[in-house]
C-alpha cells in the first residue's frame, strides 16, 4: 500500500511516518510538508506542497490512503489565516482524496472539537462536535467536522476514521510546543521538578494526554485496518492539578478560572505568550473521553502512560529538545530572538 501523509514533518507526522515505515505493508510513504526536513524515514520520499495551492489530486493517484494530519496553530493574532490553511486547506484535501477515488482518508480532528462537556462522566464519539467559539482552533476544529460529514454522505465509498487525540507529546517535540503555545520568555531551567514552588489549582481543569508514538501507532492501525468513524485516542490516567502538583514536586495554590482567563488574555495582549486566550479557555472547558471505542474496536493500547508523555515533555523542554524537522528545531538563542523580532504569535 502507498500512503500519503499530508503535514508529515511535525510533532504527530513524524511519528505517524516512524509508524507506517515499519510495517511490512506499507510498500512507499510520501511525506507532504511545506517545508522538507532533514530527518528521513525507511520507504518514505518527501514533497514540498502547501495544501492551500498544491496540486494534490496529482499527488494523490495511486494511494490506499491519505493521513491528513496538516495543522497551523499559529498565528492566533490572525485567524484568517489559519482558516485558509486549515478550514479551506482542508476542504482541497477531500476534494483531491474523492477526484483521485482514494480508498480511505484518516484525519486527525481532535479533543478540541468537542462541545462542552459534563463534570460528571466521559463522553464517547457522539457527544456533539460544536467545539469552542472563543477559540480559532475549537471553530475550524469544529468545522471541519461539518465538512466531513457532507464527504461521507457524498462519498460513502471512501472509508473515513476521524481521529480525535487529547494533547499529545514526546520529547522530540517540546521546542517545537514551546513555541507555539509559550513562546520565548519561558526560561528552560524553571522547567524541571522542584524549580516551582507552587502550582494553581484551577476548578474544572483536567486533560487527557498520550505519546506521540502512541498516537502514530493508532494512526498506523486507523490506516492498515477496517474501522471507520469517529475514535477517541488518550492515555490513562487524566491529569489533574494534583498530578501536576505532585510531577513538580509543587504545593498546590487554589486560583479561581477568572483569574486563569485575566491572566492568559493579558500575557497574549502584552505579546508575551502566542498561545490566545481562547486556548486557556477551550483547555478549561473540553469533555473527558471516553476511549472504548481505541481500544474494543481499533485494537490500540497505549505503552506509555499519560504522566509518562508529559514528563517527556517537561524533559524536552529544559533540555531544548528536538530534531532535524523545521517544526521541531531544537532551542537556541538564535530560535528565540527570531522569534521575538517576527511577533511572538504573528507568523505561522
């Protein structure tokens, strides 16, 4: 089988790539990206396309599937943008993925699609997709649900799996995260067990997270096997400020969600952060999945612990880690100033 990966080179592409390289069945992998990494896989050839203009049913031809995993989460200070790129990019995936009579499509939605949720239970696959207002990536998350419904019913031979992660890490991607989430002014060394007395306990705040090798793996088995439909993917257990607490070795401090909110909107206006305060929001208000459906029906079972890929990413954050992939570029002085003198949250 051929497959196409659309946005191959960043924190999730790479490992999906790793995933689909090392199966017996996946004969050749073409990784698309706008910008080609260094970083090479088995069986795995890269092109340079941008999915808002390339010529992606050409692409296509010849594939069993296609991954689309491409996302721009930046620049929060101008959503059209990653509307463009995201919403309209999208909708020239599924065109190309029916003219080219592609077989299946894996796209990587997400926990963020989700409405709001209850306090008292997980929800599954069919609690309603109407994501978060208030943030850019909860709408275009949201709509591209709506997109992909009219592509089913349109389209009811290609088999479609609708990937929907919590936060996914690994080391290799903590600059890459820091980036785009927190931008240049978290100094590495506070970043470590011990360095923060104290940690906010902010009611309601609970996340879902998992390995990005795990969530290659799911990939892997979305495209190799027969499921279709919507699959929650997260690892156990979910994390709370007393798991937080207790990983950094901090005593917890009661903080109300206003002050979270005030906090977050000032450091965004001020353009110290990048990540926008929708973001906080949407954090403080996504269901707890409920991932059945990975594990009974996909077949999946995570080998690292939710805690487990978190740590890796407070590892790769002191230590600037990263790897040979433009998204992912480890930390440096240079990295930082660049992004400082661009507009912490302005550029892609």
């Amino acid at each position: 089988m051929r497959v196409i990966v659309v946005g191959a080179t960043g924190n999730v592409g790479t490992s999906v790539v790793s995933a689909l390289a090392a199966d017996p069945r996946i004969e050749s992998i073409i990784g698309v990206a706008r910008r080609l990494p260094g970083w090479t896989a088995p069986k795995t050839e890269w092109r340079a396309a941008d999915i808002a203009t390339a010529d992606l049913t050409e692409m296509f031809a010849g594939a069993g599937a296609v991954v689309h995993l491409a996302w721009l989460f930046q620049p929060t200070r101008d959503p059209v943008t990653t509307w463009r790129s995201n919403v309209l990019g999208t909708t020239r995936v599924l065109r190309a993925v029916a003219e080219a009579r592609v077989p299946a499509l894996v796209y990587a939605s997400s926990v963020g699609a989700y409405s709001p949720g209850p306090d008292d239970r997980p929800v599954d696959e069919s609690w309603p997709t109407h994501g978060w207002p208030g943030a850019a990536y909860g709408r275009e998350k949201a709509y591209n649900e709506r997109l992909l419904d009219v592509f089913e019913r349109d389209h009811p031979d290609v088999r479609v799996v609708r990937m929907r992660p919590g936060f996914i890490f690994k080391r290799e991607s903590a600059t890459g995260q820091r980036r785009l989430f927190a931008g240049p002014f978290l100094p590495r060394r506070l970043v470590r067990p011990g360095a923060v007395p104290i940690m906010p306990d902010v009611p309601g705040l609970r996340l879902q997270a998992l390995h990005t090798d795990d969530a290659g793996e799911a990939y892997r088995l979305a495209v190799t096997g027969d499921v279709s439909g919507p699959i929650n993917l997260a690892a156990d257990p979910v994390i709370d400020p007393p798991a937080l607490a207790e990983l950094f070795g901090a005593r917890l401090v009661r903080v109300p969600r206003w002050a979270v909110r005030e906090a977050a909107a000032l450091a965004w206006h001020l353009h110290l952060v990048p990540a926008s305060p929708g973001l906080v929001e949407m954090a403080l208000t996504i269901p707890v999945m409920d991932t059945t459906r990975a594990r009974d029906e996909l077949g999946w079972t995570p080998r690292h612990t939710a805690l487990d890929a978190l740590r890796e990413l407070v590892t790769g954050l002191h230590d600037g880690s990263g790897m040979d992939s433009p998204p992912l570029r480890p930390d440096t002085v240079r990295g930082r100033l660049h992004e400082l003198t661009t507009g912490v949250g302005r550029r892609p």
